[in-house]
C-alpha cells in the first residue's frame, strides 16, 4: 500500500495556493489477524494553516496519504462528506471546522479537527486502507486540500517505528506540494534486425543517441516506453540513463523472447516488470506499477502483432473465449481484446494508469474501438491535437520504410497512419486533463507526436556522415496529463 499525497493542477484552480507545513506526527497501526485493528493518526501545526478557511460543506476538503507504490505500502486518498463537517464557534471562515462520523463511512475517517494553526485526523477500522503489511517507504507524504490551498507535509525526519504493523514519525519538515501532472512519452524504437549488413541495424548508435536529445527536449517525461527493443539496443540505452536528463532513468526490463520486447524508463521508482503473453505467444503485454509523487501510476505497454507473425491470420480454434466473445476475428484483434481484458482486470486504483505502444491498428480498427470504448482516453485527440493526414504526414506515426535507411536518412516524413497511442484509463479520485499540444500549462511537456521532426539538433541530416534524419521508422506519442 502506500501514505499519502494530493493531486491539484494549478492550471485548473486559478489562483490556488500550495502550503508547505510542518507535520507533528503520523502514527499507523494495523494488526495482521484483524483488519478492524486498523488505526491512523495524524496531527500537524503550523502557522500555514490559517484563516480564513474555505467552507468544507460547499467545497469538500481531500485527503492523500502516499507512502510507496508497494504491496503492504499505504495509499489513502478521500473526498471528506461535507454534509459531517460544522463550523466551531460558528464561525468556520475564522475559528475553523470539525468533522464528525461515528461509522467512518470514508476511507475509516472518523474525525478531522482544522483551525488556526492545527489539524488532526483520525480514522480507524477495516475501511482505512492501509494494511501495513510492509514497511513503509520514507518519506510518507501527506497533502490536504480544501478549494484552492493544498496544505503539505512529509513524515521522514524522525521516525520512531518503520516496520510490519506499525508506523510512527514525529516533527516532519515542511515538504513542497508533490507535481501534479504525469508525463510520458512512447516510440516503437526500430530494432533494425531485418536491415542490410553494414548498416549497423540502420545505424541503431546514431538513433539512440538522436532518441535519448528527443526526450531531454520534451520536458525529460516521467516515463518512456519503448517497444522492439532486443539486446543490442538494450545496452545501448542502458548507457544512456544517467546523462540525458537532470536525473538518472531508472531502467524497468523482463526479457520475453529477446527480439520485439520492451523497456520503461521511469523517473521514480518502480515495481519488476511482468510480461504476459498474448495470443500465439510471440507478442506480450508488459506491466508495471510507478512509485510517482500524485501516488500509484499503472503502466502497461504492448506491440500487437504485424504482418510478418500473422495480424490477419483468423483466430483459430484456439482462440480464447474472451476474443470469441467479443467478436474478434483474427490474432491482432484477439490481442487487442487481450490487453484491454487484462488492463481492466490488474488496474486497481484510484489513480489513472497509462496503456501505450504500437497497436498496428488505426482509430477506424476492431481493437481501437474495443478499448475506446472500455472507457479510455485517446490523449492525443483529447488534447484537440488533429487526426493523421497521410498527404502531409501530420499526426501520423507509421508508413517510413522500416528494413532500410532511405527512409531514416530522408527529412521527409512519409508517416501515412497512426497506430502508435498513449491511452489514459479513467481514474475514480480527482480528475485529469490532457495539456494541449502547445504546452499551454507552460511546464515544458504536451500531448502531441512524440520525435516528428527531422533531427532538429542537428544542421542538416542525412546519409552518414550526416546526421540520422529519424530515431525510428515510427514516430511516436507523448502526454502531459493534468491532474487535480
């Protein structure tokens, strides 16, 4: 599970006021044999906490408690009842407000005490979240929000208990509110294993290299994925996590069969990456959760099958019941089914997750209208980014010759579709928005084609020694997801 942390885009509160504040303490218990045993108490003072306060009965007041993106790590993220809350002294705007529910019909919250100064909360029973059935990871943050402020601490300077069970820090430093957007970019990276000999798998080096000046010139993403990657391609990148950006890209990699698999990179920590075969086994789905500061991010990426391992062949007498009760008629539909089937199934939280890579299916496809239609948000059309145009090349992202370098070393374009995507699955707590192609939130990252330029780091490019034009024969997509 996980400790706490609030999500606000300061883009959507005009206005809105971050506060960092000192914690007093923060104490956890949990017992192993009765989830009733639970209990969470939080106190913290300071002089940001101040009047006048915002009416909690009007805008309700949130809670995130964010402690890792583990198993048995406490994540709590509650929108309090404003229907509970009273004003004391009757005059909540100046003395502050107290809320009261006897059931804990919240998250377990069963009291929360805020005026001049001081806060505290207490929770207790099955319904608070966290288990504890591991230690925590330090610091635990703790952001509340009423309106436009968000109040802000960390619990990671003295700790007295860290372990199974128990979790107790006193005296917290004051913390700067947690980032409130999540960015990522995607590339089907070309692993130009089927390239004439002599062109060093269509000069692999120089595209990587041309790869890792496209993500530092987007805003350095939370999370790269990338798909085709095989060995050669690996060690390259591994070389390059430590320099591209302000901090070093923690590399998250399961092996499937060595040849077409894929790597996230990410900026914070994050769990073993689990790969899961898809139908014929030769394509997989790879998992991961992230340890990121708005709380638990899932991330799945995938690369449905193309031409040359049988995309159009029919779903056999094989095919599993779920593609057979969809009405999906051949492997790379089935696939899809697959991916939209499992994304559901494994994401489990309040925070959005993230589904992206190479789909090999255009938006007028079986498997694009199977997972639109689960509910999840083509990111680069919501942030009113235009549809493929395959004259021009705008807005698509495959058709560039991909078994030679003509292709690669050309300034043209030559993208005809788009196939590539970053989907964003709903979450249930908060809500979350696209940043326009523009970057109109001005933090340096957008939603929009990812690398869709001719080497701009460059004078010229082309044939070597040139320069390469092209990372890959795709481009890609990247997202700046917004999120209050």
């Amino acid at each position: 599970m996980i400790s706490a942390c609030l999500v606000l885009a300061a883009a959507a509160f005009v206005g809105a006021a971050d506060v960092p504040v000192s914690g007093v303490r923060l104490a956890l218990r949990a017992s192993m044999r009765r989830a009733e045993g639970r209990v969470g108490h939080l106190i913290v003072e300071d002089a940001g906490i101040g009047a006048p306060f915002a009416d909690p009965r009007v805008t309700p007041l949130t809670l995130v408690l964010h402690a890792g993106a583990e198993a048995g790590q406490c994540f709590v993220t509650a929108v309090l009842d404003p229907a509970r809350w009273e004003p004391i002294r009757g005059d909540g705007a100046q003395h502050g407000y107290r809320y009261r529910d006897r059931a804990g019909s919240v998250q377990g919250i069963r009291r929360v005490i805020m005026r001049p100064g001081r806060m505290v909360l207490r929770a207790s029973g099955v319904e608070w979240p966290c288990d504890l059935a591991a230690a925590q990871r330090i610091p635990v943050s703790v952001v509340l929000r009423l309106a436009g402020t968000r109040w802000c601490a960390e619990f990671g300077g003295t700790v007295r208990a860290n372990k199974a069970g128990r979790f107790a820090a006193r005296a917290a430093g004051s913390a700067s509110c947690p980032k409130t957007d999540l960015t990522v970019a995607n590339l089907n990276l070309l692993h130009g294993i089927f390239c004439p000999a002599g062109t060093a798998n269509c000069r692999l080096e120089d595209r990587v290299d041309l790869l890792f000046q496209w993500i530092a010139a987007s805003g350095c993403p939370d999370l790269v994925t990338l798909q085709e990657i095989w060995a050669p391609s690996l060690t390259l990148i591994e070389a390059r996590l430590a320099a591209a950006c302000p901090f070093p890209y923690v590399l998250g990699y399961t092996r499937h069969l060595g040849v077409d698999d894929s790597v996230v990179l990410s900026r914070y920590p994050l769990s073993p990456i689990e790969v899961i075969p898809l139908y014929r086994d030769f394509r997989h789905l790879s998992i991961a959760r992230v340890d990121h500061p708005m709380g638990p991010v899932d991330v799945f990426t995938t690369h449905l099958a193309s031409g040359s391992d049988g995309a159009q062949n029919p779903c056999d007498t094989d095919c599993p019941a779920e593609c057979v009760a969809a009405g999906a008629a051949t492997v790379r539909q089935c696939q899809g089914v697959q991916v939209g089937a499992l994304v559901t199934s494994r994401h489990d939280l309040p925070t959005p997750a993230v589904v992206t890579g190479d789909f090999n299916e255009d938006p007028a496809s079986f498997v694009y209208t199977q997972l639109v239609g689960r509910g999840w948000i083509d990111s680069y059309l919501a942030a009113g980014n235009p549809e493929c145009e395959p004259i021009s090349g705008v807005g698509c992202t495959s058709g560039r010759a991909d078994e030679e370098l003509s292709g690669l070393e050309s300034p043209v374009s030559n993208e005809t579709e788009r196939i590539d995507y970053v989907f964003v699955v709903p979450q249930s707590f908060g809500t979350c928005t696209p940043d326009g192609a523009s970057d109109d939130d001005g933090d340096g990252s957008a939603t929009r084609i990812f690398a869709d330029l001719a080497n701009p780091f460059a004078p010229t490019c082309g044939p070597t020694p040139e320069a390469i034009c092209w990372p890959s024969d795709h481009e890609g997509a990247e997202l700046d997801l917004n999120c209050g």
